[in-house]
C-alpha cells in the first residue's frame, strides 16, 4: 500500500512538471491538427458558415491535377536539394576544419546568410537573376553579351533558381553540424592511419565518413523536412510560375486557403502534406538510424 | 503531506496561468474586440469626449506615406475624432482583414479593393452604409457614378470609393518625338486599332537604339492580365457571364494573340516581372502599360520626360482594368463609431487631391476639377480613365479565377502553350474553381 502511494506521487511529481510544456503542446499543436482534420471534412468560404461534406475534398484531391504537380515539384526540390546540401556542407566543412589562414572568416560568411530573413533572401535573388535589370544580366551586358537564358522561364531553370537560392541561405547551418561532427573526431585516429600510411583519401573514406553517419543522417532528416516546407523562395522568387512550374505544395495551400478562400481543401491538402511528412521521416529515421546498430 | 500539498499549488499554479488567457475570449463572444474601446463608458456623461478610430490600410508600398499624412491632416482638421493609423503588409492584407472580420476583431474602418468586397461580404460583418450616410452627411451623387455603382450591392452601398487605380499608358516623348510620332499637342501619332499601335511600335523599333524596347510590359506578372482584360472588354467580351467564367473566347484569343504578337515581333520583351517600371523609368522602353500608381515613381526621375494618357483604345470601345480603394465599416455594436467613420471617409474623398499625389484618381468629380488636383503635373491627362475603367465581376472566386488565367497566359508568353491551348487551359481550371 505504501509502495502504491510512492509510485503515485512520483507520477504526480512528474506531472507537475511536464503540465506546463504539456498543456502549450496540447492546446497550441495538438488540438490545431485536430481541428485542421476536422475542418479538412468540412466546405465553405473562408469566414462564412462551413458545410460538413466528408470526404470529398480529399476525393476532389485525387483528382486535382494541381496537387499532383505540386506534390511532384516538392519531391523534385527534396531530390535535387537534399545532396546538394550534404555535398557541398560537408565540402564547406572540411575547408573551414582545415588550420588555415582564413577559416574564421570563412566560417562566418558561409553562416552569414542563414540568419537572413527568406524574404531578403529573395529580394537578393530576384536581384541578381531576373532578365534585362539583374546582376548577371547587366554585367554580362557590358561586356556586350546578351543573357541568352531565362532563369525564372521554364521548369527547369525555375527549380535551379530555387535551389541556388536555397543552398545559399541554409548551407551554412549544415555545415556548423558537419563542423561539430568533424571536430567530435577523435585525432588519434588520425594520426595512427597516417603511422600505418593511410592517405588522404583512405583517411576521409574509412575514418571521416563513418564517423559522420549520424550527422549526415540528421542533416538529411533536417533538409528533407526543410524541404517539404518549402514557400517563402517560390512565392518569392518564381511566384510559382511560369503557370505551376514552381509550385510546391506549401504554396500552393497558401493559394488555396488565402486565395481562393477554400480553408476545407487547404486544410485536406495539408492533412495529407502532414502525414506524407510523418511517414518519410519515420522511414528515413528507421532506415538511418537502424544501420548503427 | 506537505509534499502533495506543494503539487497541489503547483498544478492551481500552472492552470490558473493557461485558463487566464482564454478568459478574455469567453465573455465577448459577440463584440468587436479590435474595435478601439476608449470612450465607450464615458461619452454619456461628457459630450466632448473623442471618438477613436482603428484604421487599416494595405499601402506598404510608397502610397502609405500620403495616407499617413491624410490621417494627421484629418486629425488636425477636427477635434471629435481621432483616427488611429495602421499600415499592413500589402502580401498578407486580405487573409489578416478577413480573419479579422470572421473572428469579430475588426477595426472601425478599413480599406478594401472593390475587387474584394465579395470575398469579405459573406463574414456577415460588412455594414450597408445607407443609413450611417444619411447621418454622417455624405451625399452619394457628388461621387463618381462609375465608382458609385460598383459598390452597391442588393440595393444597398457598402463603402465608400476613395479613388480609381487602372492600368494607362505612359510614353517617353524623347523617343516618340525623335521617330516622329508626336503630335503638335504632345499627343501620340498614330492610327486608330491594334494595327495602328503595332505599327507605331514598329515605327518606333526602326529609330530606337538597340537596347531600348518599344514597348515594355510585366510578360509573367499580373500585367499581362490586366492588359488582356481590358483588351477584351474593349471588343465587348467578357470576363463573367450569368457568375460563370468566360475566358475561351473569341474576344479572349484575339487580345492575348495580340499581346503574344508584340513579344514575337520583338516589339515588346519576354520574362520581364516588376523590373518593368525600372525599365522604363531608366529609358530603356519607349511606351510601358502600367498603374497609375508609377506616376510618382517615374515623375522622380529627372531624366525622363513622359507623358501619362489613358489605356489606349485599340478596339471597338474604350475600356481599361481598372479598381477602386473604399473604405468599409465593419459592424460593431457602437454606432457612434459607425458614423464617425463614415464621415471620415467621407473627407479622405472630399481631399483626395492629396491622395492623388500617389497617382490614384480621385473618386469624386468636384475634386478633379479642383485648382489644387490640375495643379498636379501628369494626373489630370490620365483622370478620364476613371469613367471608361471596367471592374472585375463580383465573386468570392475572383481572385482564385485571376490567378489560373494568369498562370496559363504567362505561359503563353514565354511559348509554353500557344493561345489556344493556354485559353483552354485557363477555362478548364477556372470552371474546376467555380464548381467547388
């Protein structure tokens, strides 16, 4: 009996503690999701009285040419991103992990622009991309060339405007967690492959790069997850177009909710982004994570 | 003991902090809590007391300082009201006003297109404005009837139009006055229709340097849009016929085969967005399709020497893309309020000369003929557009439309889809919108 009493105020202690985080995470993350599945079930403009009309918004999804466009662009942006910023973070990594002159202040322009806002980052970009007025344009221009390419124009050069932008603004965080990796590196281990005349490049392949799976595999949860998000850059930047070319899904529910006011497809469309997220997270998490042991 | 009794006021502790919060919400379900509430208590006792008003406005561009002055000039004209001013962020305006409008946390008056009174109309919290006019003392007729019109809705007016902002056309002179196409009166020589103008611009391509363009447009913005409106409306087309969308028609193929014409021909430059004001303003186009608004953007350029004329007619009938600034009163229990907001947008109408400083057109005739608008350089050649302006069609999709049109005719500038396909397109996903 007295045993009983322990334990039970043990809990009660436990959750004394936890209420505050607790009830914020309930209110402010649980309960949100909920309402928005709720509301996913639901059809009427924005502000007015909502119709309760059960699936049929996720069955007009299915059959929405749109979202499977800005589905299929959100999982173009994740495929070409992602390495890119594991590459060139780890790249960065090692440069400013070198005892050279310099690093410091490399160190800090590589994260300068991390802390920039997106919509600096996409003025900047605007800036020295778009035809005729931009950087390239008009220095190319005095050198008496004409800017034979259009980098907001097609699909194509579209997505690369996007990813150049989005390298720029957030590879310096990846590569501050590549950093930490590098330096968690034991240098011993280092110095017994160089006894045993391991070279460089046997030094990176058996020594570096496993000791980096863990911070690789955050960093490509991380971007991943990043990447699904993507808005402030296409909203920004390609508005989207040329017609959905760059619309990724993020911004395309902005269009629906605050555009054309439909807050019950807005809602069904990230219902699904929201579980499309969850179960890739928990795919990679295990598939990543699952190897150590 | 002691130990549970400390959980204990932890736990009141930590609820008390969470249910204070809510508690504001709970007991004024139905008030407008974004309303200003100074002054509500204490008008009955002192007659003098100072009405408060919240205003909200969408100009984060450079028309927010002209307001901002009108305020203060407002404020300072009288003592009974005191209007307080907030500038919004243009991008996020109508989801901030209409969610504050569906969560009862309006202000007392606030600026709102006419192109999206629809999308706010059916909160339920958009006051008709009839009888508050009457109170306030704003005579209807002394108001544009154009603007007049477009904001009655069943029977009622809902707000009250400050200006007209369209699309004109703005023309260097040096070039057109070098290639000859001037008239004595400053006016361009040209002849009349779309082929008159595209012959101009090639009149104009022939003695222009090669990096300067004929004509400049936004080719993938919203531009393209408002000039293929207006070139449809001028043939008599339509854009919304019995709340449908009408945008595969013959009115529609011809203007946008029209707009694809000038880029193919080179007359006017593919992939330009906002950077078209720049282009123009720096004398590297001749003649620009753009809103009256650049006209304090441009005028600060002394080496540029423009002229600004309504959007030309190149059909049957003149019309231009056009809209209109209003101020709506949301409704609220105090009707004090009401009226006090009704007769201060009353006198931003009446002294919209200074407003005009932006570029706008005033909405009401005695003020265009007033000394003090002639007196503006540029604004008065372009006034007359307000009458030929042809507002959107009423509908809580219109924006959801606009976009899908724009999406498939920006293609077609950049030859993603031809003119047919691109139409098409526009059609089908605009019906999709509708019937959702």
């Amino acid at each position: 009996m007295k045993m009983k009493s322990h334990i039970y105020k043990n809990y009660l202690t436990a959750l004394a503690f936890l209420a505050p985080f607790m009830i914020l995470y309930l209110i402010f993350w649980i309960y949100p999701i909920f309402k928005g599945f709720l509301g996913s079930l639901s059809s009427g403009t924005f502000g007015a009285e909502k119709t309760f009309v059960g699936l049929d918004n996720y069955r007009y999804m299915m059959e929405d040419e749109k979202f499977w466009s800005a589905l299929w662009n959100t999982l173009y942006f994740i495929l070409i991103s992602t390495p890119s910023i594991v590459v060139l973070g780890l790249g960065m990594a090692i440069l400013v992990n070198m005892k050279l002159k310099g690093t410091t202040i490399l160190r800090m322009a590589f994260f300068m622009p991390y802390m920039l806002s997106v919509s600096v980052i996409g003025s900047i970009w605007v800036f020295i991309l778009q035809s005729r007025t931009g950087l390239i344009a008009e220095t190319l221009n005095s050198f008496g060339i004409t800017m034979g390419v259009s980098f907001f124009g097609s699909w194509g050069m579209g997505w690369l405007s996007i990813l150049i932008a989005t390298l720029w603004w957030t590879v310096g965080f990846n590569m501050i967690l590549f950093l930490a990796g590098l330096q968690e590196i034991p240098e011993d281990l280092y110095e017994a492959a160089d006894i045993d005349g391991a070279n460089k490049w046997a030094q990176f392949r058996f020594i570096t790069m496993p000791s980096l799976k863990g911070v690789t595999a955050l960093v490509i949860l991380l971007q991943t997850i990043a990447s699904f998000k993507l808005f402030g850059q296409t909203w920004l930047i390609t508005k989207g177009g040329p017609g959905t070319s760059t619309t990724p899904l993020v911004h395309y529910i902005y269009q629906i909710a605050f555009r054309q006011w439909d807050t019950g497809y807005a809602s069904a469309v990230s219902f699904v982004l929201f579980l499309t997220i969850a179960l890739i997270s928990l795919a990679q998490y295990k598939l990543l994570m699952g190897k150590k042991n | 003991m002691k130990k549970v009794m400390s959980h204990f006021v932890l736990l009141i502790m930590v609820v008390s902090l969470v249910l204070s919060g809510c508690s504001k919400g709970n007991n004024s379900a139905q008030k407008n809590e974004g309303a200003s509430n100074a002054g509500d208590e204490k008008t009955a006792n002192v007659s003098k007391e100072v009405i408060e008003l919240k205003y909200w406005v969408p100009f984060s561009g450079s028309d927010g300082e002209y307001m901002e002055n009108m305020v203060k000039a407002f404020n300072e004209s009288q003592s009974e009201i005191k209007v307080e001013f907030m500038n919004n962020n243009w991008d996020n305006y109508y989801p901030k006003l209409l969610s504050s409008l569906a969560a009862n946390s309006a202000p007392d008056v606030a600026v709102a297109h006419v192109s999206h009174l629809a999308e706010l109309i059916p909160t339920g919290m958009i006051q008709p404005l009839d009888e508050l006019a009457t109170e306030a003392g704003l005579d209807w007729s002394t108001y544009g009837k154009n603007q007049e019109t477009s904001v009655i809705r069943d029977g009622q007016h809902i707000a009250v139009p400050l200006d007209t902002h369209a699309v004109v056309m703005y023309y260097n002179k040096k070039y057109l006055g070098d290639a000859g196409l001037l008239n004595e009166d400053g006016s361009i020589k040209m002849e009349p229709g779309a082929e008159g103008f595209t012959k101009m611009l090639e009149t104009l391509k022939g003695s222009l340097p090669a990096d300067v363009s004929p004509l400049i447009i936004g080719s993938n913005n919203v531009f393209t849009y408002w000039i293929w409106y207006a070139l449809v409306q001028q043939q008599g087309g339509t854009y919304f016929k019995d709340g449908q969308p009408t945008i595969d028609t013959p009115e529609g193929k011809v203007a946008m085969e029209l707009i694809k014409s000038w880029i193919d021909k080179g007359l006017a430059l593919p992939d330009i967005g906002d950077n078209s004001y720049d282009i123009f303003k720096t004398s590297k186009a001749a003649v620009t399709f753009t809103g009256v608004w650049s006209t304090g953007n441009f005028e600060s350029e002394k080496s540029l020497d423009f002229a600004a004329v309504p959007f030309p007619q190149l059909y049957a009938q003149p019309a231009a893309w056009g809209d209109s600034h209003t101020l709506i009163v949301p409704k609220q229990d105090n009707k004090e309020k009401q009226v006090a907001a009704v007769k201060f947008a009353d006198w931003l109408a009446d002294n919209a000369a200074m407003w005009a400083k932006a570029g706008h057109v005033p909405s009401k005739p005695a003020v265009l003929e007033s000394e003090e608008y002639k007196a503006l350089p540029y604004r008065a050649s372009y006034a007359a557009v307000m009458d030929i302006v042809k507002y959107m069609p009423d509908s809580t999709k219109l924006s959801a439309v606009n976009d899908a049109v724009l999406e498939s005719l920006v293609e077609v500038n950049y030859g993603i889809k031809s003119v047919e396909e691109g139409l098409a397109a526009a059609q089908k996903n605009a019906d999709k919108l509708m019937s959702k």
